[in-house]
C-alpha cells in the first residue's frame, strides 16, 4: 500500500536524512521524499498498521532533524 | 516571502547593522578584548541562536556532522580564539545563503504551483432545478454538469448542448482556442472561453484528465535521477570525512611539532581547521542539483511535455535513438484525398465530384473523405441507381452517366483499363461510362511539424527509426517525404517490440532509446523502451498510464524541444556539480596550508551556493530556438 503525506522541512540534505530515517522504519518497504514538493511517498509491507508506522516514522525523522514536520 | 523568511530577514539586517557598529567604534575607541567580545556576542546570538540550538539538539540525539554542526564549531571556535568579526561574519553570511536558498526554493516551488492551478475547484450541478456548486469528487459519471465562461471544465465529459471555444493551453502550452461543439468530448483543466455549454461527464473526477496530470506532476521529483542519488550518497560520507580531517587538521600538525621540539602553535592550526570547517559545508550541492531537475521537469510542463520523473529527464539527454510509430504519431491518423489523378480527358474537380456522389450514400470513412475533398454540397436528386457491390466498390448514375468507383478489382471486372496504377494508400479508381477517368488516392496525412521535428532531431544527431504496420509502399513514401533514416513496415505489435529490443541490443551501452506512440495500442512498446514518449494525452488514458513522456498536444516537434529542455538541465547540473566541487577543494586545500582566510571560507560555502542556485533556476527558462 502506498500513501501520500505533506512535509515541512527547511533544507534538502535534512529532507534526505529524514527520507533515510523513513526507509529504516519497520514495516515501510520503501520511501521518498521530494524536497522541492514536500511530500512524503511511503510504501508499507504487506499488512503493517499504517498509523503506528507512520507514528514510528515520524519519531526517528525528529530524531535526525527536530526541525521538521510530517502532517499525518 | 513567509513569515519564517522574513524573520530571518530581519534578523539578518539588525545582526548586520549591529556588525557594522561594533566594528566601526571598535577602530576608533580603544576597548579591552573582553568588552569587545562581549558586545560582538550580541549580533552573533540575534543571528545565529536557532543554529546553535539545532546544534545541541542534534548533538544529544547523536546526529553530529549535519550543517548546523559544522556552522556551530566554526563560529565558537572563532570566537573562542578571539576572531569575533569571523565567528559573526560566517554565522550571518550562512543565514543570508540559507535565506537565499529558501527564496529560490520557495519561487520554484511557485512556478509549478501555477502549473497545478488548473485543479478545478467546484463543478455546476443542476439540482432540483437550482445550479448548484459541488465538489467535483462528488459527481457520479453520467451527470449533467454546467461550464460557464471563464471556468475551468472540472471533469472529462462530452457535450450535450452549446458551442465555445476552449484554452487548452495550460494543458498543452497551445495558445490557439480550440472549436468546440455539440458532440464533442472535451477534457477537464481547459478553461472554457466564450459560451456557456452543458457537458455530460463520462468520468469520475479521480479518473479525469486533470486528475491524473495533476497527479503525474506532482509525483515527478520523487523517481530520483542518478545525479540526485549521487549527491545523496556523496553528502553522506562528504561531511564525516571533512569533519575528521578538520579534526585531524586541528591536532596531528601541532602534536608532530611538540613531538620533534618545535613550537606547536596551537592557535594557528586551530583557526586552520575551522577555516576548512566553514569551507567544506555541502549545501551548495545538495540543493542545487535537485533544483535544477525541478526546473527542468517544470519548464518542460510549461511547454506541454509532462516529464514523469527526474531519471527520464537524464535519460532523455542522452537519448540516441528515436523511434516512432506512424500512424498517429508522425501522422494525423485520419484519412484524406492526398492526390488525384485524372486521365482520358476529364479534369481533376469533375473526377473527384463523380467519386463523391457516387459514394454518397456510404459513411465509410473513404467516402466521407472523398466528400470532404470535393467540398461541394452534393445535390443527391442527381444520383440515382446505387449499388453496392460487395468487395469491389459501388456503381450509380450521376447525371446520366453511369459511374463506377472502387478497386482495381471493380475496374478488371468491368473491363477498364487503368492507365496510372497507384499502390500507397487506398485508391478509389473512377470509370465513366465505361471509360476510364482516373483514380483517387486517399491516405493518412504527415503531421504539419513531423518534418520540423524529424529535422530538429537529425540536427542533435539522433538517429530516427519508424515502426509501422502499414504496407511497404506506404511507409517508404512518408519516411522519404519526412526523412526519416530508418523503416521497418509490415509489422504487427510484438513485432514493435522485437524491433525495439533489437535497437536497444545493439546501440551503443551510454545512449537510450526513445520510443513515441500514440498511447493506445503502444502500451507493450512504450514500456519496453528506455523512455516511453506518449502523443496526445488528450483523451488517451493508456498513454499517461504506460509512458514516462507525455506529449500533451500530439506534437513530435516536442519531442526534440524536451531533449534540448534535458541537455540543457544536465548540463547545468554538471557545471554545477564541477564548479562547486571544483572551488572547495581548491578553497579547501589554500585553507589547510594557511593560506586560506575565513572570508575566503565564506565565499566558498556561500558565495557557491548562491551562484549555484542562481545556475540551478535557470533551468526554469527555455531560450527560443531561432
């Protein structure tokens, strides 16, 4: 399954951190993040709880950038 | 600006003006170091305390060697050896970069958003008897929609009552309004112009034009292009690196000293790290090359060419082979009288007007291009007698002349002899009482800039291949009007597909193959090629579904206009790639040896990016071809 978020986050080199941040959540089989159109494409494995990834998601990218934002 | 980039502004201009102050009284009143370090704090905190913060967040969350870390210890490094103007000076000039980079970032991102502003915000709905604005999520297929001027026609559909004129041109970069009528299906994101029409939709909104452009847009810079993932990877071990050499840089060279008994000058190799600090910051790059990939890809949108991705724009620059199918992508795909020959006598207009009426009574499309041709309206009280005879053509009195038309079959079987046989296209042979007239070819007519993009191709060197199922004598004919190099004829589907496996076999490994099709029975080859270039996404939902290059308005001359849109963004992110690479390590070597000042680490972190972003936007435009 794939789902699509806004983002907001201030320059390109923290964007790619967090889309790295991402990939390395459990239960997302892959993941990009646009900097230039803010968003977050994230596609989940097969059967993993959406919202909870997404929260786990977003805990590691504030733990490599805290000055970002994804809107869930 | 945003209200986050204004802040930053100001606080810029106050930190600046405060750095002037400081500096000016500090030339002319005699103040101990301590004072004067005292009172540089002050603009160097009003500009640069969010930096620190991040700094030490990042620190406590392990994540060390991002930007905000390299700025953070080069300017407390300065100040702590007393370079109070340096420590202030970087912290300000970084801001200004990163505003700089903000404001770039945030005009590109407007430029596309103009593109995305052909979503449409509501659709008419007639509801018990009131129009009324909904959703257009919420209409069902089959409704009755109102598009008055001046609005945007929010859902496919085809038009049941009214006649205006549309601007497709936020769809296909064509400025000339298109007729519509009664009839007529139309496509969501034009902007009806000059009367009212009711349209009934024959689409969800979700499955609309508009939708999937919008759709196709907006996901475009997430398939990354190599030069993008190169930088990523290159970011990643860059500033460990170079944060480790600083480190490296700041003791081996003192501690060798104290080792072989000279002095250390722990100071001066100190400032020397910084200095190298402030130099190797990575930003220049890192933004400007997906900036330019955004440019291109949004100027491309502009001229009508939907580029799905960043990895296809870099494809497309170094594409050496273009290979298309004919009928309607080279040419019209519609049926025309494309030449009449007229014999024994009789003149070019009076053959045509026998053909016409003779096929008067037929809607096959021969028939109605024969009558498109003679452009007369046919007066059928003079024909009578019609006959269809199967598998050969038709025969009827026109005028008291017994006239028969169709093929060479008809003409053997009736016992004319035909003087001037013709074999490309379909030819409809005329004989008149019995006696020959002469014979009609009709055939799919070349696309008016066919021969224009052909050239335009052949002049970037790109070699041009056409795969088409039609007859031999057909294709050599348009390939020899049009001056294509290479014709395969004859070939079925898979056969497409064999050819193009064969051409991707043999090209030469650092070149790709480009195939454009018009979408609807192409999808197998536009897949296989190494980029699929789908004509006429008007209407053709396969084609935005299986190509990576959509041509919105059906034009090859685009084809050629893409590339050069493609070169052009490569290039530019090369030049930008050298340049930025090229001045660090050039700064960064004059750094180590001393030679290097903090103002020149400056210029070189954000002297570099500004130039490489004012590169990167260039992108954007597309100079006129002369």
């Amino acid at each position: 399954m794939k789902k699509t978020y806004g983002v907001e986050v201030d320059c390109a080199n923290c964007a790619a951190k967090m889309e790295e941040a991402v990939k390395a959540t459990a239960g997302v089989k892959d993941a990009t993040l646009s900097f230039m159109t803010l968003k977050l494409k994230v596609e989940f494995e097969d059967g993993a709880d959406v919202d909870a990834v997404m929260k786990e998601a977003y805990k590691n990218c504030k733990k490599v950038e805290d000055d970002c934002e994804i809107f869930l | 600006m945003t209200a986050k980039q204004k802040k930053v502004l100001y606080r810029i201009i106050i930190s600046a003006i405060l750095l002037a102050a400081i500096w000016i009284v500090s030339e002319f009143v005699d103040m101990p170091w301590w004072l004067e370090g005292i009172l540089y704090l002050v603009p160097y905190f009003v500009i640069g305390y969010d930096i620190l913060k991040k700094a030490v967040k990042g620190i406590l969350k392990g994540q060390v060697f991002d930007e905000n870390f390299l700025m953070a210890v080069a300017t407390v490094g300065a100040i702590g050896l007393k370079d109070f103007r340096e420590g202030v000076a970087v912290m300000l000039f970084y801001q200004v970069g990163e505003l700089f980079q903000s404001c770039a970032v945030g005009k590109s991102r407007k430029n596309i958003a103009a593109l995305m502003d052909i979503r449409p915000d509501y659709a008419n709905v007639m509801v018990d008897g009131n129009l009324e604005k909904v959703d257009p999520d919420d209409v069902e297929i089959g409704t009755e929609i109102i598009v008055n001027p001046g609005e945007k026609v929010p859902i496919d559909g085809v038009v049941i009552e009214g006649n205006s004129t549309l601007n497709t041109s936020a769809l296909t970069g064509e400025s000339v309004p298109r007729e519509i009528a009664c009839g007529d299906e139309i496509i969501s994101g034009c902007i009806n112009l000059t009367g009212a029409i009711k349209v009934r939709t024959t689409k969800e909104f979700g499955e609309s034009t508009v939708s999937k452009i919008l759709d196709m847009v907006e996901n475009s810079s997430m398939k990354k292009s190599r030069s993008e993932n190169f930088i990523t990877r290159f970011a990643k071990y860059y500033t460990p690196i170079v944060c480790y050499s600083a480190l490296a840089l700041a003791i081996l060279p003192p501690l060798v000293s104290l080792i072989i008994g000279i002095s250390p000058e722990w100071q001066k190799w100190i400032i020397r790290a910084l200095t190298f600090l402030v130099i190797s910051c990575p930003c220049a790059l890192v933004i400007s090359i997906p900036l330019s990939f955004f440019g291109g890809i949004g100027c491309a949108s502009t001229n009508g060419i939907l580029v799905k991705g960043s990895n296809y724009l870099e494809a497309l620059a170094s594409t050496g082979y273009v290979v298309f199918d004919k009928t309607g992508t080279l040419t019209k795909g519609v049926f025309e009288v494309n030449g009449v020959f007229a014999e024994n006598g009789f003149g070019n207009h009076e053959l045509l007007e026998y053909a016409a009426y003779a096929e008067n009574a037929s809607s096959h499309p021969i028939s109605l291009s024969l009558k498109k041709a003679y452009g007369a309206k046919i007066d059928s009280d003079k024909v009578s007698e019609i006959t269809e005879i199967a598998g050969h053509g038709v025969s009827a009195m026109v005028d008291r002349h017994k006239v028969y038309a169709g093929n060479l079959k008809l003409m053997n079987k009736i016992g004319v002899e035909v003087i001037n046989e013709h074999n490309d296209g379909t030819v409809v042979y005329v004989a008149v009482d019995d006696k020959y007239a002469g014979c009609i070819v009709i055939s799919d007519v070349i696309k008016p800039t066919t021969k224009q993009a052909i050239e335009g191709l052949k002049s970037q060197n790109i070699k041009t291949v056409m795969l088409t199922g039609d007859s031999k004598a057909a294709a050599d004919r348009v390939a020899a009007e049009i001056g294509i190099d290479i014709v395969k004829s004859e070939l079925l589907p898979a056969d497409k597909v064999a050819e193009v496996e064969k051409l991707i076999a043999n090209k030469n490994p650092k070149e790709r193959v480009a195939f454009a099709g018009d979408g609807i029975n192409d999808a197998p080859v536009l897949s296989r090629a190494d980029i699929g270039i789908a004509m006429g996404a008007l209407g053709s939902d396969a084609a935005i579904e299986a190509a990576d290059v959509v041509l919105m308005d059906d034009d090859p001359a685009k084809i050629s206009l893409a590339m050069r849109i493609a070169i052009k963004t490569l290039r530019i992110v090369k030049e930008n790639i050298v340049f930025a690479l090229a001045v660090k390590l050039v700064c960064l070597v004059l750094g180590a040896l001393g030679i290097a000042n903090m103002w020149v680490a400056i210029f070189a972190d954000v002297g570099v990016m500004v130039i490489a972003v004012v590169n990167a936007t260039r992108a954007l435009r597309l100079k006129k071809q002369k």
